[in-house]
C-alpha cells in the first residue's frame, strides 16, 4: 500500500516537473554524466524524441501501479477467505 502512495506521488512528480523527475532519476542511478546527451551531436536524442521518455516513464509507472492495485487486492481477497 505504501509502495502504490510512493509510486504515485513519483508520477505526480514526474508529471509536474519531468525534466526534474529525469534528472533526479539519473543522478540517483548513474555515477557519471554520460547521460547527459547533447542534441546537436548524439544520434540517440536525435531519433529519440523528449516524447518517447515521458511516455516511456508513465507506462512503466502506469503498470507498476497497476500491479501493486492487482496484487493488493488478491492479498485482500485471500486474507478474507482464510481468517
């Protein structure tokens, strides 16, 4: 339950600010700046338009959520059944 209210408020964030939410993310996971791409010279944000990662983002977030909803209900389901 705690884990869906931190990956909402993740989306939320993400939502809001997502040039923030991505530099977040990859500060937190990378040690180096190599992510770090320069449009005019790096082929990958050429072909691979801002678009792509936030809807990239919002399906992962978008599925995890519903996974954790899916699973919480089940549990619930089962504890119900065997008190």
């Amino acid at each position: 339950m705690i884990f869906g209210l931190v990956l909402g408020l993740i989306g939320i964030y993400a939502l809001v600010d997502f040039s923030g939410f991505w530099t977040k993310f990859h500060h937190l996971f990378f040690r180096n700046d190599l992510w770090l791409l320069n449009p005019a010279t790096d082929r990958l944000i050429q072909m691979v338009p801002l678009p792509f990662f936030t809807q990239l983002v919002f399906r992962i977030l978008f599925s995890i959520m519903l996974l954790v909803i899916l699973l919480t209900l089940l549990s619930l389901v089962n504890i119900n059944k065997n008190p």
